[in-house]
C-alpha cells in the first residue's frame, strides 16, 4: 500500500460499496447473493491492503476481486438458478421476424449509433444501458452479463449451467437484437447533444 494509513483505506473502500452493489446486484440479480459477493470483496481488500498498489484506480482494483467473487459464487450456486427448459417461446422470438427478412438481411437499417466508445464513457448512457439489461428475461440477462461483462468464455459458461453451444448463442443472440431494439428506442433514436 502506498502513503495511505488504514483509516483513509477504509474510507475509500466505504465510498466505493454502492458502486460494487450496484454492480454486483446486475450481475446476479439477487440482493442477497450481492451482498454476499460485495462483503467478501471488501474482506478480502481489508486482509491485504498491500496488495493494492496504486498501479490502478481502487475501484478497478475492488472491481476485478468483485468480479472473481461474482464468478465463484456463479460456480457454486449455478443450479439453484431455474433456466428455461426450451419451451416454445424459446422458439420464436417475435424480435427475430421483426428485425430481419427472410434472407437473413435487417429489415430496417439500424439507426445510427454515432460514435459509441464516446458513448459508453456517458453515464447517462450506461444508465440506460443498465435499465435496458435490467429488461432482458432473466435467462437472457443472465448469460450475457456472464458473456460479456464477466467475460466467462462459452465453453465455461456451458460448463457452469449445462447448456449446449447452440442454446447458449441463440440465447445470446435473442439477448443483443433485445439490448440493441431498446437502445434504439431509449438512446440513440433521442436528440441529444454530442
């Protein structure tokens, strides 16, 4: 640790615990399993102080024990999250046939999405982000954030919940034409300044 005393650390940390709940709580979508997950993170960051070296901000550092954290608990409580068993819904998403003609080509052209690595550094724009992630059916939400925000490879993915590749990129699919139609409709189709 650098010229911080244990006192300032702990403040810090203390400052950051509504961003890890907040993270934690997209993640997993269980307020206790967050809570969980956001107590053993500072734990850990309270056991090791030195560990955190100022190579990077603190939140980055808390994020990346978060993140371990939410993988770990994803392990060891994958079957007590009710996936769905391919039900006919499974089989026609109405968004598919909206989105995309019968040659596979987009129906409509998408919107225009300007520059979207400015964007993301928006935090209007993560909130909504956010919200529309919150929409997404649980099953949906769940393997993206575990895809994309995680980064867990596919194969683990279909490790952890029993689930075949092609189930998982369907599932993955259905789950981007849904974040991109509401980031249509909440973001990018409203004027705004850039």
């Amino acid at each position: 640790m650098t010229s911080n005393s244990p006192t300032d650390f702990e403040q810090q940390l203390a400052a950051q615990r509504s961003y890890l709940m907040r993270f934690a709580r997209l993640q997993l979508r269980n307020d206790a399993w967050a809570e969980d997950v956001v107590s053993e993170t500072v734990l850990a960051a309270l056991a090791k102080p030195q560990a955190f070296e100022a190579r990077s901000q603190l939140k980055t550092w808390l994020v990346g024990i978060l993140k371990h954290k939410i993988v770990d608990l994803l392990r060891q409580r994958g079957r007590e999250v009710a996936l769905d068993s391919g039900s006919d819904d499974d089989n026609a998403d109405p968004l598919e046939h909206m989105a995309f003609k019968v040659d596979g080509h987009f129906a409509e052209r998408p919107a225009d999405w300007g520059n979207p690595e400015q964007d993301l550094k928006s935090r209007q724009f993560m909130a909504i982000l956010e919200a529309c992630t919150d929409k997404l059916p649980a099953v949906q939400g769940r393997l993206f954030l575990m895809r994309e925000w995680l980064e867990l490879s596919s194969d683990e993915i279909c490790k952890e919940l029993a689930l075949t590749p092609t189930n998982l990129y369907v599932q993955l699919h259905r789950a981007r034409l849904r974040l991109r139609e509401c980031l249509d409709m909440n973001w990018f189709q409203q004027p705004r300044t850039r």
